[in-house]
C-alpha cells in the first residue's frame, strides 16, 4: 500500500470512527432524555476526548512520514482544543446545557480537520473506503429504524390498553428488534451484506407493522364512534318521550331529523367512511340541540355541546 493510501486509510477510519461514536450518542438519546443535563454533557464530552486521541493519531502519522498537516486543518484542530476547553469549564461551572452544545461543535472542528486533510489527496476511493461509507449508511438506517421502531411500541401499547388483540404486533416488533440487534453486530464483524439484509428484512417488516397498526387506528375510531352512536340514541329516544308527552310537535320535528341523521351515520360507519360519519354525528347532535332547547329555552347548548361530542379526529 502506498503513502497516500496508508494516510487515506488512517482519515477515513478516524472519521468512522467519530461519525459511529455520534451516531452511538444519538441512538442513546432516548435514554438520555431522562438523564440530567450532567450526564448527557458527560457523555459528550468523553465522545469528543476519544475524537481528539484519534486525530491525534492521525498527525502523529503525517509527522513520522515527514508530511506537514494543512494549516487549514491545523486551525480547526486548534479551535477544536479551544473549544474542549471551554466545555470542561462549563462543566465545572455547571453549565451543562452550554457544555453540551459547545462539545457537538468542538468535535465537528475535529471532523473538519480531517476532511481538510483527507480531501488533499486525489486517489479514487478504494474498496475500503466504500465499506466505510457503507457502515456510515448502514448504522444511520439502523438509528432510524429504532425510532419508528420506538413510535410503533408506543401506538401498539395504546391499541392493547383499549381492548385490541396485539400478540402479533408484539411478536413481530421483538423480531424487528433481532434484526436490527442482528445487523449492528454483523456490521461490527465486517459482514456488510448480511447486515444490509437484515436491515432489508426490518424494514419490510416496520412496514407491515405500520399498516396494521393503520387498521387498528381505523378500528379504535370506529369502536368510539360506535359508543357515542349508541349513547346518542339513548339520549334521543328519552327526548322523544318528553316531546311526545307534552305533544311538542316543533322538538319533535328536530328530534325525528336527529334520529335521521343518526341513521345515516350508522350506514356509514359500517363502510368506515369517518369522514361522512362524522358529518351526520354532527348534524344530528344540532338537531339534538335546537329539540333540547324547545324543551328548555334556558339550557346551555354549547356546554351541552362539548360535553356530549364524538373526540374522533377526521379522518384526512
């Protein structure tokens, strides 16, 4: 291997290197929402510690080659310290939020130092260097896929909570979480294309469980609207009593448009057409409302009104 392939080797592996290291961080965030600003500036910090040690290594190479760094990366390199410094103060100091902050840019100067020296030498990339850039993509699809992955746990906790059978969401959500456990270790082994194909088979997987997911949503609104059809009617048959005992021909009339109304939601819903549902609800509910109010001029009809209606969203 020549010279400038050995310092193309060292560059692109100390830029993975601190590229996987905030990559780590960021998969982490989850958990370190919940920890203090301490912890998190901590966490940074030891980060941008084995960042600096790695581009060190680097100069450290040039320099035995008899190569001078470029001064250009040799001034990020120096803002990087500045910037390090100032974390650790801010540390001591307790200003965690601001130390955290300055770490991400003190190690991004890092990243900038290298790839001033890396862009100085104009071999084509090597089979190496591809991998390289391959297992920057394949842990960046892995964080991302742990995020819908989090999104979808979430929503599956919701539909079991009311009632839904979600054994085989469960199931292929701990089948997700194996293949992507599956692909981090396969890229730590060097076995890229086995990992691509775990990763291909995750994603097919989020999809599926995306769409079911979808249905059970579906499913969730039409259970609701169902109860609220079923109290409405209740509640109409009783104000149809009242309007007929006193022979209340007007609050009768509204009442009979409520009940059509209701109807028509019925049919809808059967179809689980949400949106036109949702119109008839509503249409019955003013009915509703102006027969309630013949009956008692001096009810509240906007109280009544927020207290009664469907909390379904529109479907888009």
């Amino acid at each position: 291997m020549r010279p400038k392939q050995i310092f193309r080797w060292i560059i692109v592996s100390t830029l993975v290197l601190i590229a996987i290291s905030s990559l780590a961080f960021s998969a982490k965030s989850s958990i370190l929402k919940g920890s203090s600003e301490l912890d998190k500036a901590n966490s940074l910090f030891s980060i941008l510690e084995e960042a600096n040690a790695t581009v060190v290594k680097v100069y450290r190479q040039l320099e035995a080659k008899g190569i001078a760094a470029p001064q250009d990366s040799l001034l990020q390199y120096n803002q990087a310290l500045l910037l390090a410094s100032e974390a650790d103060s801010m540390i001591q100091l307790g200003k965690y939020s601001e130390a955290s902050a300055t770490c991400i840019e003190a190690i991004q100067k890092l990243k900038e130092s290298l790839r001033i020296i890396y862009g100085s030498v104009t071999e084509q990339p090597s089979e190496f260097e591809a991998n390289i850039e391959k297992t920057i993509a394949l842990n960046s699809s892995i964080n991302r896929f742990f995020d819908q992955l989090h999104k979808i746990e979430n929503l599956t906790s919701i539909a079991r909570a009311n009632g839904f059978n979600t054994t085989e969401l469960e199931t292929q959500t701990k089948t997700v979480q194996s293949l992507l456990s599956e692909a981090s270790n396969k890229i730590e082994e060097g076995e890229l294309n086995v990992a691509s194909e775990n990763l291909f088979e995750a994603k097919a997987l989020i999809s599926n469980l995306s769409s079911n997911l979808n249905e059970l949503a579906i499913d969730l609104k039409v259970q609701r609207l169902s109860t609220y059809i079923t109290a409405t009617q209740v509640r109409l048959e009783a104000l149809k009593a009242r309007a007929i005992s006193i022979s209340n021909t007007a609050s009768l009339t509204f009442v009979n448009q409520a009940e059509d109304s209701l109807s028509n939601a019925k049919e809808y819903l059967e179809q689980q057409l949400i949106n036109q549902t949702l119109t008839e609800l509503a249409d019955s509910k003013d009915n509703e409302l102006q027969a309630e109010k013949i009956l008692n001029p001096t009810l509240n009809s906007t109280s009544s009104l927020t207290s009664t209606s469907p909390t379904v969203t529109a479907a888009p």
